[in-house]
C-alpha cells in the first residue's frame, strides 16, 4: 500500500514530459514494466503558493481559485482594472500589434476579447513576479519604479492597483 505521495517540482510542463519519458523508457534495454505513480508534479509557483498558504494557515483547506492573486482571480481583476483605467488599457494595448486580418476599428466585443486574454497573460506574469522577482514586487509596493523600459511603465502602476485593497493578501506579505 502506497501511503506517501511524492512532490516533485518542476520548472515547467516539457520537463513534466521529459520526466515521465525518462522514467518509464530509459535508456537501458530492460523490459521490466515500471509504474509512475503516487507522485504529485507541481510548478514552482503553484507550490511555493500553497506551502505559504500553510504556513500562515495551518489547518485551513486551500481553494486556489478563491485567493485574490490566484491566476484566476488576478485575471477578473486585471480585467476589471483595464476597463476601469483607460490609460492603463491604452499604453498596454498600443505596444500590441494588432493580429493579421484585424482592422484598427475594431468592435466592442472584439476589444473585450483581447483585454480579456490580456489579463490572462498579465495574470500569469504577475504570478511569476510573485515566485521569481517578489523583491521587485516589494518595491513597486512602496513606490519605488526601478529602471524600467518605457514600455512597461505601466507594470508597477496596475500591480500598486491590483494590491491597493490587498496588501495583507498578497503571498509576499507572509514574508514581511
């Protein structure tokens, strides 16, 4: 009987496959059948995310989806927020290219559309923020604009909105 799962961390999915590969079709010319079981692959921001959610709540259950800088629920917000701040909106969607056979007039739902697969890659790159660069984070919190290009000047002013009613929430703050 199996009674320990295993948790292995992973930097992204190719390595899950390459993992998986590797194990069960090695190299060596051996027919012996292998299983590749109770083991738990998480990505590196997904664990780090729950081992946090451990500490500062030991015996609670976690519901990702619930947390207010999950992916999912960043996505809603920073959706809301472009629609919200059409400055914002506008310095992020002129640095966007618009996709071959779109017109420059585009539609209402068109441009919900694109602000909504937006906030799913912007959701994504926060929560990468969180894992790899919180120092950064920290000090976009604070005010504090690093040498930025003028491109992503708006980076630190969506994530100052996205943690204005937030700060206590933010995975970050289990550090401070």
């Amino acid at each position: 009987v199996l009674t320990r799962r295993d948790c292995i961390v992973i930097p992204n999915h190719i390595m899950l496959a390459w993992l998986r590969q590797h194990y069960l079709y090695p190299k060596d010319t051996t027919n012996e059948p292998r299983v590749f079981a109770n083991c738990d692959f998480k990505l590196l921001n997904i664990f780090v995310n729950e081992w946090l959610h451990k500490m500062q709540n030991p015996n609670a259950t976690r519901d990702p989806r619930t947390h207010p800088f999950s992916t999912e629920a960043l996505r809603w917000r920073i959706h809301k927020l472009l629609a919200d701040n059409p400055n914002i909106a506008g310095q992020i969607m002129s640095s966007q290219q618009p996709a071959s056979g779109e017109s420059n007039s585009n539609t209402m739902e068109l441009a919900e559309d694109r602000r909504f697969k937006l906030a799913a890659r912007l959701a994504v790159l926060f929560d990468q923020y969180m894992v790899y660069r919180p120092e950064m984070l920290s000090q976009w919190e604070q005010g504090q604009n690093p040498d930025l290009p003028e491109n992503l000047q708006w980076q630190p002013e969506l994530w100052r909105l996205l943690v204005k009613d937030n700060v206590d929430k933010t995975y970050l703050a289990a550090f401070k």
